[in-house]
C-alpha cells in the first residue's frame, strides 16, 4: 500500500476516535453528565434506559444509529414530541460523549457512601 493511501486510511479510521478523545469531559462534568442522563433522560425513557414514554437508550437500541443523528437529537430535541433540546445545558461536544456512551453502554451513576 503507498503511503500516502496508508496515511489517509488512518485518518479516516482514527480520525472519529482521536476527535471524541479530544471533547471528553474531565471527570467532575462526566460524573455530572452521567448523573443528568439517568435522572433527567431517566424520567422518559426509564431509569435503566430501557425505555418508557421515550423510547429505549440501551447499547443495543442505540449502536446502530448514526452518531450524529444522535447528537442532533440530543442537542436540537424533536419537534412534535416530549423530547426537548438540551443544547441550552450541553455543549455540542458533551452531546456527543453522551451519544458514544450511549452507543458503548451508558455507564451506572456511581454511588456514593
């Protein structure tokens, strides 16, 4: 393979990864973030993400959906139904972490003694 096809090959393949590495959140905004999702989202769609008056937010409901569709709901809602847009307290970034999460397995909000 010339370089120059191996170099575009990894950036296209690398690219996704290194861009969602460079917009995590500290740990504070993730704990947060976590937290708003299983509360806030909770409230519609189950407190497991199993779904409910919102539809299920589950690994497997959510891995094979576009990304950016993803974030496109998170940040803008859906006009016409209860989901409303959350960019007034998410950056687009956080949004999609969020939606990576979402995609990987939405992590449990961690309990405190």
């Amino acid at each position: 393979m010339p370089v120059r096809a191996a170099i575009v090959l990894s950036a296209l393949l690398l690219g996704p990864m290194l861009a969602s590495a460079q917009t995590a959140p500290d740990a504070a905004r993730s704990r947060e973030l976590v937290r708003m999702v299983r509360q806030d989202c909770g409230s519609c769609h189950g407190m497991r993400l199993t779904g409910g008056l919102g539809p299920a937010l589950t690994r497997e409901a959510m891995a094979e959906r576009p990304l950016d569709s993803l974030v496109a709901v998170i940040v803008h809602g859906r006009p016409g139904t209860p989901m409303p847009p959350w960019q007034a307290m998410l950056s687009e970034p956080e949004a999609r972490w969020i939606a990576l999460q979402l995609q990987q397995g939405f992590p449990e909000e961690p309990h405190t003694p």
